[in-house]
C-alpha cells in the first residue's frame, strides 16, 4: 500500500469511528507516533479495513508480511486480536467458536459500525463503585422510585433492575454523571434529557423531542430562538 492508500483507509476508519464506535469507548489508535512512525495498530486496522466495507479474510502470516514493510525485526503480529476482544474492534479471530472466521490465524473485520460483541469499553472500570451508587439511592430509580428486584411502581408485572443512566448524555457514563434508574425509566427517556442527580429532567439533549410539543409552545419556543439569534437564518 502506497502512504496516500495508508491515509485513505486511516481517514474512512476514522470517520466510521466518529461516528460509531467512539461512543462505546473504542479507543482509535494514532496514525503515526512521535517520531512520524505509522504505528503498528494502526497499520494492522487499516490492512484489515482495506477494501471496506467489503473485508476478507486475513491470515496472521498476510498481516505480519505488511507490518514487516514498516518493522522489519516484527516475528508475529499479535495486534489483530488484541485490537478485537480487548480493545472493542469488531475484528473476528478465527477458533472453533466463532461463527465469522473459523480458522485459528485468520482474522477479518466485521463491520465499523458496531463494537465488539459485549465490548464494555473503559466503563466497567471508571464505574466500579456501582454499587455505591446505588446505596446512595437506596437502590431505587432515581427517577421513578421503583426499588431494586422489587415490583415496578407503575408496571407490576415488571420487577425492577437498575441500569446505570446518563445524567448528561453527552458526557461519558462515568462516576459523577451516572444515576440509577429502572429499565423503564431508562428505555423511556432514553438519550433525550439531561437530567440532574436527583433523576429529575433539567435540561434537553436531543432537539428534535421539541417536535412532539403542541404547536403553542412550538412558537413560544421560536419566539425564544428568535430573539436569542436575532432572526438568523439557521441555514446560512
Ligand atoms: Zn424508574
């Protein structure tokens, strides 16, 4: 592959990244290192991402050939699988469980469009005091007040789970912007509102809930915008 191939694929990996995988906590490894290097996961990404989004199947000896171009003293290129499992890349490694890839030294990338299957990010490990959290709530929702492993206050039929909920959507779920709240809560509100910590709505994070509203508070909302852009035409 020629540099500019290199940057081309590195750039749509990128794009894809943005947009889908970043927010799972998949981490984008750096194109080149300090010294104008491109590094070794980045270069393992962007030979399995080369024909996006049609991929084939890699062998370990295709990957450890390329990777040689660029690291000669490089015995056994060990980064496929790493940047799969534990980094959250849906890379497939081949082994006798895996529906994708079969064969052990075969890898292929299966989409950019989703993490690795039960990929949990860095959140798991920001948000080790869950349970804290929850005591802190009295292991109710802090929205509702349905209590753990007890009857839903408004869905008997449902016994509640606690889910770790956003208080800011737009921040990532660690300590200080999560709170407790049911599944129902949690499904129902989804990315909607910013909440405060006491699971009470405070703020709007997704705009286009404001079309749900009746066309009177539609124009008292405009009339808002209007003033504050002074009548700027959002288009220009
Ligand atoms: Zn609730």
């Amino acid at each position: 592959m020629t540099d500019r191939e290199i940057e081309e694929v590195y750039q749509i990996i990128k794009d894809y990244h943005e947009k889908y995988l970043k927010k799972h906590g998949v981490k984008l490894p750096k194109l080149k290192d300090a010294d104008g290097k491109y590094t070794r996961n980045a270069l393992v990404l962007i030979y399995l991402a080369k024909f996006y989004p049609s991929t084939v199947l890699v062998t370990k000896q295709d990957l450890t050939a390329f990777i040689r171009k660029f690291y000669p003293e490089t015995n056994d290129v060990q980064q496929a699988r790493h940047l799969g499992a534990q980094s959250g890349w849906f890379i497939s490694a081949g082994g006798r469980d895996n529906v994708h890839v079969k064969k052990i030294g075969e890898y292929r990338l299966i989409t950019l469009e989703r993490p690795y299957p039960n990929f949990k990010g860095h959140r798991i490990e920001t948000t080790g005091n869950w349970e804290n959290i929850k005591q802190q709530y009295g292991n109710r929702c802090a929205t509702c007040g349905s209590e753990e492993n007890k009857k839903n206050i408004h869905y008997p039929n449902t016994i509640t789970k606690l889910q770790k909920s956003h208080i800011d959507p737009f921040k990532s779920l660690i300590e200080g912007n999560i709170i407790p709240q049911c599944q129902k809560c949690n499904r129902a509100y989804r990315n909607f509102w910013v909440f405060d910590e006491r699971g009470r709505v405070r703020g709007i994070a997704k705009p286009a809930v404001i079309k749900k509203c009746s066309k009177d508070i539609k124009w008292k909302i405009y009339k808002i915008l209007y003033n504050e852009f002074k009548g700027t035409n959002p288009n220009e």
